[in-house]
C-alpha cells in the first residue's frame, strides 16, 4: 500500500480540502483512539493506504492533518473511528450512493465546479405560500411527464406549474444526503426510508435525488426558484447530539453555498435561540414546530421577523370543526385571526405525516398494513370522518360531499389569516389509500399520480382561485393582528364575528356556524386604493343556515364571489331581504362591490 508524508494541519475550518496537490482532513475523535483516514482509488474503490493522524495534530477532541503529494481527483477516503469506517460529517461531496436504495459511500476530496446562486427574494411571511412535498415522490411517477423524475432536475421543471398554482415557497422535506437503506420493520422485511428523518451527510445534497451532479443541479434548482421569484425552505433533522457549532455550520453552509432561503428545523431539544440569535442567518426563514415565541424573544421585539411556528393545534381544531364537532368555534375562531406581532404562525391542515386532504375525507381509520408494522404504526388520532364510506366511493352523494369537505378544509385554511402551508398533491385530490405514514413506501402510495391533476380539474381551479383571492387582497393577509375594534374610526371594526343576525354571534357549544367579516378600510391595496370587505359565513352543521350580513356602506353591495358548494349548494344572497342561505356543511365568502356595477 502506498506511504504518504503527512503534516500537521489546519485546525480552522472542518471538512476535506484540497490544497494543490495536499489534501487537509480533519476528525473528531468520539471513541477514545486515534482516529486514521482510510483512501481509495476512485476508479475501482480499492484501498490505496491507512493514513494514522500524527499524535501532536490534536486541539481538544480534534485532529487534523496535510497529506502531501496525493490525487485529489482520484482520491476517495472515509474516517476510520475505532472499528467503524465513516463519512466525515463535514464532507461537502460524496460518490456511491446515486441511487435510490444502493449505498456504498465515500468521501470525495473535490466536487464538480457551481455557479453562483443569487440571494433570493426575501417574501414577507404575509404574502407567502408555503408548499410541502418529497422531492422524490413529487416526480417519480411516470405521470409527471418530467425528464428526470425523482430528482431535482425533474422538481424544477415543475416550477411553472406551482407558479401558476400560486406557490411562493417550497419546502422540502430532507434531501440533504441519508442512508434510506436498511430500515427493518416487524415482519422483518427491510425497508427503504423515503422521507429521511435520520442523521446524515448533512453538507451535500443527496446524490440520489439528482440525475447529474447533485450540487450543480440543486443549485439550478435554486436559481431557477430564483428567477421565479419562488424560494426554497429545506427540512434538516438534528439529534440532541448535533451541538449548537454544528447546527449553525450546516445551515451556514447551504445559505453561502447553495443559497436557500429557509429551514424547518426538526428533532428534539434544537438549541433554537442559539440558531435564531446567529448573525448569519437574521434575513434567512427559520420554522420549528410548537415553541413559544417569548422563549426565543423574551419582551424583546425582533429587528427582522424570519421565524416562523408550525404548531398542530390549528390543524386539529379545523378537522374537528370541519367534521361537525361541538364546542369548537371559540378555538377555530380564535386560530382564523391568530397572527402574533414576533413571529409567523403556519397553518395546516395536512402535513407528510398524516393523511392526504382526499383520504381525511375518505377514511375513518388508517390502513397502514403494507408498512410492515401489523398496523401499530402512525397516529390513530386523525379526527376525519369518510362521509359515509370507507375509502372509494361509487356513490353520488358520498362523493360530492367529500369533494365540498376539501373545498371547505381548503377555504379554512386560506381565508385564515396566518401563513397557509399546502401539502403537495392536495391541490388536486393525491390519494395514499388511507396509509397515514407512508415513510417506507417508495412506490406508487406515495408518488404523486399526476393524472389526478386533470381528472380532478375543477377542484385545481377552486384552489388556484382561492389562492389569487387570498394573495389579491391584504385584507386576508395582513401583516398584524385583528384588533376587533374600531380604531381608525371609519364606523366598523377591523375584523368582527357574527351568528345568523349581524353583531350577534354566539359561540354556544351547540352551534357549528358563524361569520367573520374583514373591513377593507384597514388595508390599501397595490394601488393604493382602500381593500374591499369581506363576509365569509362559516356552516359545518348537517342542516343550512340563513345569515344576514352587516349592511355594507353607502354605495357598496354584497355579492357571493366564492362557496364550497355546487350549483344549489352554492348559497344564495337576497340582496333585498339582505339574507345569505348557506348549504349544510359549506362556505360562502361575499365580497363588497361598487353597487353601479353590474358586471
């Protein structure tokens, strides 16, 4: 085996480099001996030499060392800590596990030559949309129609299409490089781990997820978000054992290096002020799930709001209020003005982990078997209801309501005013067959049938539709909390509730309807002009509703502008008995118009 003169090396930076024809390599020795890097040729992994680290190249737990005289190009090499080979933590570029399901990992001392990626838009929370998906099965399946399905190549051409759906942010979940290989279930069959919630090479994209050069092409990826004025959030899992330092190196990195615009941080115990308060990430979107804002913030008020909180509780009083439970409109009243002053609060009301909009609708209880987990896996606390039928329905009206519930779940969430995050695919009723926690199924359960796309046409349109509304009018979206009073004197209050008679609502535990009207005059408009106002009456009880609006001003008329329902399910405004019929489990949302105006 070949012998090479090593040096003592740089302790300030971690992470392979190359330095003409040296090489620095550094390790962190967690086992107690001396750490050695092991080198192979490139072309047929052979080993090439075991390179021990001199014993004076150490500061605390770290060693480093100049190998002199070696081919970067052709070099692969992995840390031998005690009796394990393993990928340096900080390796920016890894070869042998380009495909999905086969891993054989090395280090790589040099990775293909990237542009440089432009900083992105910087979208105020107010006016984004978030979108989750899996950058796999976004595109695997052959009805995607891309070139490069499953990868990043194929997401990206994909843009145009989440451009005209109304997206402004993606959100993905980990497609840093992790092993999805040797998962065991119950039954003991192996298998693949598709959505990657596990340590990993966390500086590199992951190879596998690309059909080139897996950092040349997210970097496309990110540049053409770019150019769309689109951004991209990533998803990164930390351990209670990945400490502050390493935390901030990782996302440091993907911000200079590969320019993303955010993450969504998972796992337990993240040390979330420490990553909040760096310096180098004030303008960057920062996500965590159920915290308290003061514990970030104390009294203080941030310079620069970038954290948003994705907490459950909106999604479970939604579904519980959607499917007609009592006593839920104090709290679903409460979340639809909720948007605190420090941070943005995320709203959903389907995630990855969890059934699909189509299925909440469809399935009364999980139908996880093929997880391998005799059916003991994913949350048995799903609050859905199927409408009448378990799964697929060949009954009229079982179909027809289910498509008014998702039309209703999906006017929840928009006309709410906290961010909306949409699950990918729920935009036009993506389906897992009742499997709630798909994580191991890399196969057509979790790959977006793209079909749906025109078979479920209409229901696209409506939410298309509905997001333009939303993005259309600041007074859906504003950037401060409601006040519920009038404070700027111009006769109404900024926001109100009200029952079937205006200024009259009760939030009685029997009582499963309500309205919420938006005054216009809090607002401006892009041009400058004052935002219409908005009366949105709310009806999930099995029987219809008849409302009566608040009177808009001298030369303003209410019309019905959108509604769940379909044809005599739409609802019906009397404009001269000012009455609103609502239909049994819809939405109805009037918009104030010029009342010389016909059209």
């Amino acid at each position: 085996m070949t012998r090479f003169v090593t040096e003592k090396g740089d302790f300030a930076e971690l992470g392979p480099k190359v330095s003409g024809n040296d090489v620095l390599v550094s390790a962190i020795a967690d086992t107690g001996s001396i750490p050695a890097v092991e080198l192979y040729s490139r072309k047929d992994r052979k080993k090439i030499s075991t390179v021990r680290f001199p014993k004076d190249s150490k500061v605390g737990s770290v060693y480093t060392m100049r190998i002199r005289d070696i081919d970067p190009e052709d070099t692969l090499f992995r840390i031998r800590s005690g009796k394990y080979e393993v990928i340096d933590p900080y390796t920016k570029y890894i070869v042998g596990n380009n495909r999905f399901g086969k891993r054989d990992a090395y280090g790589a001392f040099t990775c293909p030559k990237s542009t440089v990626i432009h900083r992105g838009p910087h979208i105020e929370w107010q006016e984004v949309i978030l979108y989750q998906l899996n950058v796999r099965s976004y595109t695997k399946d052959k009805t995607s129609g891309v070139k490069h399905p499953g990868t990043f190549a194929g997401l990206k051409e994909k843009i145009p299409y989440m451009k005209k759906l109304g997206v402004t942010t993606l959100i993905l979940q980990p497609a840093y490089d992790f092993d999805e290989v040797g998962e065991v279930s119950m039954d003991g069959a192996k298998r693949l781990n598709l959505w990657g919630y596990v340590p990993g090479n966390y500086f590199m994209p992951k190879p596998s997820y690309a059909a080139g050069d897996p950092a040349g092409e997210f970097m496309d990826l990110v540049e053409e978000l770019h150019v769309n004025k689109m951004e991209l959030v990533m998803q990164f899992y930390f351990t209670p054992e990945h400490t502050l330092h390493f935390i901030q190196d990782v996302l440091r990195h993907w911000v200079m290096i590969y320019g993303v615009d955010g993450f969504e941080l998972l796992g337990a115990e993240l040390p979330v002020k420490g990553i909040v308060d760096d310096p180098y990430l004030t303008d960057t979107k920062l996500i965590f799930n159920d915290i308290d804002e003061d514990m970030i913030y104390g009294r203080k008020m941030p310079h620069v709001m970038n954290v948003g909180i994705a907490g459950s509780p909106f999604m479970y009083d939604m579904r519980k209020f959607l499917k007609g439970d009592e006593d839920m409109l104090r709290r679903v009243s409460g979340h639809m003005l909720y948007n605190p002053e420090k941070s943005a609060v995320i709203n959903y009301i389907t995630t990855y982990l969890g059934f699909t909009l189509r299925d909440l609708v469809s399935y009364d209880r999980k139908h996880n078997d093929k997880n391998g987990e005799a059916g003991t896996d994913g949350s048995d606390y799903n609050y859905s209801w199927n409408c009448g039928d378990e799964g697929p329905s060949r009954r009229k009206a079982v179909n027809s309501l289910r498509l008014r519930q998702m039309k209703n779940a999906m006017m929840l969430l928009m006309l709410s005013q906290g961010v909306p995050m949409i699950r990918a695919g729920d935009e036009f009723c993506n389906s897992q067959k009742g499997n709630n926690n798909p994580w191991c199924q890399d196969n057509r359960i979790s790959y977006l049938e793209w079909t749906d796309a025109e078979k479920n046409r209409d229901f696209l349109k409506f939410v298309t539709r509905l997001i333009t509304l939303r993005k259309s009018h600041p007074v859906l979206h504003g950037r401060y909390s409601k006040k519920l009073y009038d404070y700027i004197s111009c006769g109404v209050p900024d926001a109100s509730y009200h029952g079937e008679q205006a200024w009259n609502q009760s939030f009685a535990n029997y009582n499963r309807h309500f309205a919420l009207m938006y005054a216009g005059y809090y607002e401006k408009r892009a041009d400058g002009k004052n935002d219409d106002s908005f009366y949105i009456a709310y009806n999930m009880h099995w029987t219809g509703h008849r409302f009566q609006p608040p009177k808009p001003a001298k030369g303003l008329r209410w019309e019905i502008v959108m509604s769940s329902g379909e044809g005599r399910e739409a609802g019906i405004y009397d404009e001269a008995k000012n009455e609103l019929a609502v239909y049994q489990r819809s939405i109805v949302v009037l918009k104030t118009k010029d009342a010389g105006n016909t059209k």
